[in-house]
C-alpha cells in the first residue's frame, strides 16, 4: 500500500484533497504548518480532521513567514479585504507555498515516502502565482534534483487533485466522501472559536462553492 504526505491547513481544499488521497488508497500522513497565520482557528480544525480521517500521523511545524512581512494574513497592519481586488492580493504570503512543500518533501524524503499532495486550486484561487499548474510542475522537478533520495532514484510525485476544479466540484468530491466541511475553517480572519466572518476572499469563494454545489453551507459565521 502506497504512503503519501498529504499538506493539511484546515480549509476545505486541504480536507477535500486528505479525503480524495485516502479513498484512492493511499496511507496518510498530515502536516500542518504554524506560519504565523494571523488567525489560529485552521490549525485547530487540521487536528479536528486529521482524527476524522484517521491519519496515520499529524504533525504541526512552527515558524515564523510573519518576520518578512508582506502580506494580511501574517502582518496585523495589513487590512484583510473585504471587496474583490485586482491583481494579486494582498492575502497573498510570499513564497508560502514553495516553503510549505519544501517542508513536506523533507518529511516525506525522511520517510521514505514519495508521493506528496497538496489542495491547491487553479480555478478559483484568488490569483496566487504558487497555484497554477506551472508551479506544481516546476516544484516537482526541483525535488526530484534537490533531495538525495531523488539523486538516488526515488521519483517524486507532487498531486494535486483539485487544480483544475471549481469549489462547487471540490465541495461535491468532498460531500460524496462523507467530508464534514463544518469542522473546516476557511477564513482569512476567523475569531477564536473558529466563526468565519463571511465578507474576505476565502469566504465569498466558500459560499458560492456551496451555493453552485446546491449544498447547505454549514460554514460557521460571525453574526
């Protein structure tokens, strides 16, 4: 049977792509990373659905993206937006995603595990440069040449199931799993408790995922 390190935030897409690796079969093993996100609800929800799901193992890496600065979801001086914007937005952390499976690819060459997925989205990704095809190709040729394990044969492979879907498909994929979307949280700016506030990017594409989906939405708001 097939291992596979499998990147959980806690958002929908994350779960989504945890559920579709364990139905094709593969043992999972999660990792959540602690950026310095503003807003901690996620990584709680990552542990809610790392025991849902039975993984394996979850592990929680600690570091600091917020130190360099640059984005709102990191610098509590930078206003999360609340309308859409043109552009790359300014929600965008830089390099995150290249950070974030660097991560993985560690784990997963110390493992000995070679398959590796990620939940990034091509279709409704608010812009981001690191969730495109062209970046997942490139990510997958820098591991296969930067690690030992690919210099001594092992081929990794990056998936990304949900590039090329909308959020009413990941949401579909996700329900016809039995995924509890309730227990994830997606908002840029999410209280405590983990209550979306319903007005940034990730809310407004969550909603009308489940509104294309025609899925009651068991998001959590802010009232």
């Amino acid at each position: 049977m097939q291992r596979a390190v499998v990147l959980l935030s806690g958002g929908l897409d994350s779960a989504t792509t945890l559920a579709m690796a364990i139905n094709a079969g593969y043992v999972c093993y999660a990792l959540s990373i602690d950026y310095g996100q503003r807003q901690r609800a996620e990584l709680d929800a990552a542990t809610r659905i790392a025991i849902m799901l039975q993984v394996v193992e979850h592990r929680i890496i600690h570091l600091d993206l917020g130190a360099m600065g640059g984005s709102a979801l990191t610098d509590p001086d930078v206003a999360v937006p609340t309308v859409p914007s043109v552009g790359i937005p300014v929600t965008y952390v830089p390099a995150r995603n290249t950070v974030l499976l660097a991560l993985a690819l560690g784990w997963a060459e110390v493992l000995k595990i070679k398959h590796i997925f990620v939940g990034v989205n091509a279709v409704d990704y608010s812009g981001y440069p690191d969730c495109r095809p062209d970046f997942i190709r490139a990510f997958e040729n820098l591991a296969n040449v930067a690690t030992k394990a690919g210099v001594e044969g092992t081929r990794f492979e990056i998936h990304a199931p949900l590039l090329h879907l909308s959020k009413g498909e990941i949401i579909h994929h996700g329900v016809s799993l039995g995924l509890d979307y309730s227990l994830t949280v997606s908002c840029y700016q999410a209280d405590p408790q983990g209550r979306a506030c319903g007005c940034c990017d990730a809310c407004r594409l969550r909603r009308q995922g489940f509104i294309d989906a025609r899925i009651v939405d068991p998001t959590c708001y802010v009232e």
